[in-house]
C-alpha cells in the first residue's frame, strides 16, 4: 500500500498518520513498511497511528568503513588542481 492510501484509510475512520521513513532491503520505496499499531487493533477516533514508508534499499558502506577521499597531486595544499608552489 502506498503512503496516500495509507493516510486516506486513516482518515476515513478517523484516526491521524504519523509518518515516518526508514530504508528497507525488501519492500518498495513508497510503500508502507509496517504501522503501529498494527492493522485490526483496536483505536479510538482520533488517534495517531505511525506508519512507517519504504526509502528503498540503505546505501551499502563504502568498504572497509571509510569514505574515499580525493587524490591530490603533490603540491596542491587545497585541492583545486593547481600546484601551490607557482
């Protein structure tokens, strides 16, 4: 179920989306992955149910758990790509 269903089911029986988002190796971006409380548990009008939506996939680590930096040739302090020393 998409997020726009997911808050228009709320609203018609009268009770508040709380939405939230997370990333998931399994469900769609878009869609929801789980709600709290869960779907036929009892609610009074009016309250909030949290209801989490698919980001897609985590972004995988870089490996060995460090961010590339870039190269610099010897020489360029700043990183522009000029030799400093001219």
């Amino acid at each position: 179920m998409t997020r726009a269903v997911a808050q228009f089911k709320l609203h018609q029986v009268g009770l508040l989306p709380s939405v939230t988002g997370a990333a998931s190796d399994d469900v769609a971006a878009g869609l929801v992955v789980s709600q709290d409380p869960e779907a036929g548990a009892s609610a009074k009008r009016g309250d909030s149910v949290l209801v989490v939506v698919s980001s897609g996939p985590a972004a995988p680590a870089p490996a060995g758990g460090e961010v590339a930096q870039p190269i610099r040739a010897p020489g360029d302090d700043d990183g522009d790509g000029e030799h400093e020393g001219d």
